[in-house]
C-alpha cells in the first residue's frame, strides 16, 4: 500500500463510530491509553468540542482505518505536542500510521511552529518504537509500571522528537 492511496484528513462527528471500532479493537486498547467501550456519543462531542486536540482519521477507499491525536499543550508549553495513535489491526504494516505520522509532522513543524513533539509508547510495541524512530524521535527515560494493562503494570518509554527552530537571516 502507498501513501498516495491513503487520505488523511480532519475526523469529523460522524467518523465517531469508526473511532470506537479502532480503539474498540482489544489490540488497540491494550497499545494505548483508552478504555475499551467507549462511545459513539462521548467521540462524537470530544470530535466537536475538544479545541486543544487536532483528531485526524486515515481513509482506504473511503473506509476510516485509522486515527491520531495531536494535543496542544498551553501556556509555558505552548511549543510542546503530544500525540497518540491508533490503526485497525488488518491495516496494520501497510503504511497508514506512517502516513498519520507525517500528517502529525507537518502540523506540528509548519502549522503549529511546535518545537517538541512528545509521546510514550509501551516498550514491548516495537513496530510503534520502529516508526516513530525513522521519524526523529528518541527514546528520553522509561518509566516503570506506568499503565495497568490487560491484568498487570507495564513500563512505557517517554519519545520525543525536536525540532530546530529555522534560522533567523536578519539583516
């Protein structure tokens, strides 16, 4: 699968249920922060109302495959993202989260003028380790029994990625 064929775009309210069938997915909550059995409802007003997220879903002929989250952080972090991801388990491997990734990318280095784009990622999600270090990111400390997940404590690495600010040419 090439980028060209995924389209990543704003999610919008009626994507809601398509979000709740990727996060819904048990492989997606157990690699993320979410609950399982969230509803259509709650993502529908988050969708709606939640300024201080960007939600971007990715599209396979017009089926909604995949989501990210770009979280705007405020006052003395205003130059700081967080982002987390989630991709359906048959379309895994084949691009999408790279494609919503370098979406993510783009806001944040071009739009946002984000310095620091930060994120945790349980440290036995290798793949997401992979991707997210072909991307600029390293790995700044672990932190131990960080999540209750699936019955027990599991660690998570802190990944961060920095930009470097453009140079100034003034004359």
């Amino acid at each position: 699968m090439t980028h060209s064929e995924i389209v990543i775009r704003a999610c919008r309210p009626e994507d809601a249920a398509a979000v709740v069938a990727i996060l819904g997915q048990r492989s997606s909550a157990a690699m993320t922060l979410q609950i399982p059995y969230s509803t259509e409802a709650e993502w529908q007003s988050r969708i709606v109302s939640d300024a201080t997220n960007r939600i971007l879903v990715a599209e396979i002929d017009g089926r909604v495959v995949g989501q990210t989250g770009l979280h705007l952080s405020t006052r003395r972090r205003a130059h700081v993202g967080g982002l987390g991801m989630a991709v359906l388990e048959e379309y895994r491997g084949r691009g999408v989260g790279a494609a919503l990734l370098g979406a993510v990318i783009d806001l944040a280095d071009n739009w946002y003028n984000l310095l620091r784009l930060e994120l945790q990622v349980y440290t036995d999600n290798s793949p997401a380790v992979r991707l997210y270090e072909r991307n600029g990111f390293v790995i700044e400390g672990t932190h131990r029994a960080f999540a209750f997940r699936l019955g027990e404590f599991v660690d998570v690495y802190t990944m961060a990625r920095l930009r470097r600010p453009p140079q100034l040419n003034i004359d």
